[in-house]
C-alpha cells in the first residue's frame, strides 16, 4: 500500500490534503486515483488509513478511514557516522541502513575520503541523501524517516553524541575487542549508539586517537577486511541484534 509521511499542516479533521513532489509521484508514477487507499504517517508516530477522494494537478485529497499508531521505531536510536566514500555508495548505504532500523546517518570528510565535495555539491548530495532515506522509509515500513545530517567533520560529529551514548569504532587495527562482548559488557543500556565507519583505506591512526579520547571504543568486525559500504550495515545489524528490535525481541 502507498505511504506517506505528512506534517501537521496536511491534517484538517478528517481530510487529508498532499501537495508538493508527492502529488506528481501519486499522480504518474503510481497512477492513482480515486478510491484507492494508501497510509499516511503523521506527526506524533501516528498512522492513518485514507481513501482518495480527489486528484488534481497540485493536490490530493483523502478521508480518513481508520487511525492507529505507526510502526514502532527501534529502541536503541543508532546513529551511522559514515566516511564519505566514493561515487553512489552513500546513496546504497542511506537506503540499506534505513531498511535496517538507522535512526540518523552523518555523512564525514575524513583524510582518507577520496571525494572531496565543495558547499554546492554537498548540498546537491544532501538533498539526494535525504530523498533516498524517504523513500526506503516509505518502501519497508518505517513509522519515521531517519535524518541525514549534513557533510561535516568527525569532530564535529562526535561533539553531537548524546551525554551517555556508547561510542562503537570498527578498526581493522582492534582485534581482541569485538561488538558482540564489548556490548555484552555493559553494566546498562546505553541511550544511544554511534557507529564510526570509515572510507575506502579505513581511518587514519590520528582520527582513532581523537576518537578514542572522546571516548568511542575501538572494535573488531571480525577477521575479514569488509568494505566501507559492507561495514556499517554489518555494525549496525550487530548492534540491533544484540540490543535493538532486529531479529525479534525488544
């Protein structure tokens, strides 16, 4: 079924009205008319099903049929600190994590990242980013769509880790500690979990030097070199598994 997430604006009672890039989607892409029934996801984690009562060339209308809460989001919010790497990896690894259950994705220029994006191409980028996040939010269910921040330093990113929050950097340089018995370990659940995965060539040793001193944890993935787009959606299954909704229990 057709999903779509909506801000407060677009609820009037029990009408629905969409405008924007949506109603060019709904209108060509999906054909629809009206009718036919689609869910819509609101403000406060609410989950609308609607039938369309009309369709023009700047907006669509549908009534509201039944309301419920959407589905649950996980209960560990990840955050995917991610290397810029390469050409459209990016573009694989925002649609593969939000899949997953990715509550922010931060895109890093790091020493070692081979793409050097200027204020302009970033900002092309980002749009694109966020895009993709939307619509693999919309195509496996989400109850939200993650946020993609913007290309930022690692620094810069490690200074928005929550108070409290567990600091998990895979490093082909760690090979004692691994994901599993450092997250077995810990005496609570933390609040939040930030993964730091680097670019084609991984981390250089000052950026895990800094990253280690504001407290992130260096971990091994195991005894094979993965890819840059490999690794983060390895972590972030490990962590969601062992803490997270993925694979069944809370």
């Amino acid at each position: 079924m057709p999903r779509f997430f909506l801000e407060g604006d677009a609820f009037n009672g029990d009408i629905i009205t969409i405008t924007g890039k949506d109603v060019r989607h709904m209108r060509l892409v999906l054909r629809l008319e009206p009718g036919d029934i689609i869910t819509v996801v609101g403000p406060g984690g609410r989950e609308y099903q609607a039938v369309i009562v009309r369709v023009d060339r700047e907006r669509v209308e549908a009534r509201i049929l039944s309301r419920g809460a959407a589905p649950d989001e996980p209960s560990l919010p990840v955050t995917l600190v991610q290397g810029l790497p390469k050409g459209d990896k990016l573009d694989f690894i925002i649609q593969k994590c939000t899949e997953l259950g990715v509550s922010r994705v931060v895109p890093v220029s790091t020493h070692r990242s081979v793409v050097q994006l200027d204020k302009e191409k970033a900002g092309q980028r980002l749009l694109r980013w966020r895009r993709i996040a939307e619509e693999a939010a919309k195509q496996c269910g989400r109850g939200a769509i993650p946020e993609v921040a913007p290309l930022t330093r690692l620094s810069e990113a490690l200074e928005a880790v929550p108070p409290g929050g567990l600091v998990l950097l895979p490093w082909e340089g760690e090979t004692t500690a691994g994901i599993k018995s450092v997250m077995r370990q810990l005496p609570t659940i933390p609040p939040a979990v930030a993964l730091l995965i680097g670019p084609e060539g991984g981390w250089e040793a000052e950026e895990v030097a800094m990253a280690t001193r504001r407290g992130a944890v260096p971990v091994s993935l195991g005894p094979r070199i993965l890819r840059t787009e490999t690794a983060g959606l390895v972590a972030l299954t490990m962590v969601l598994y062992e803490l997270g909704d993925l694979g069944g229990c809370q």
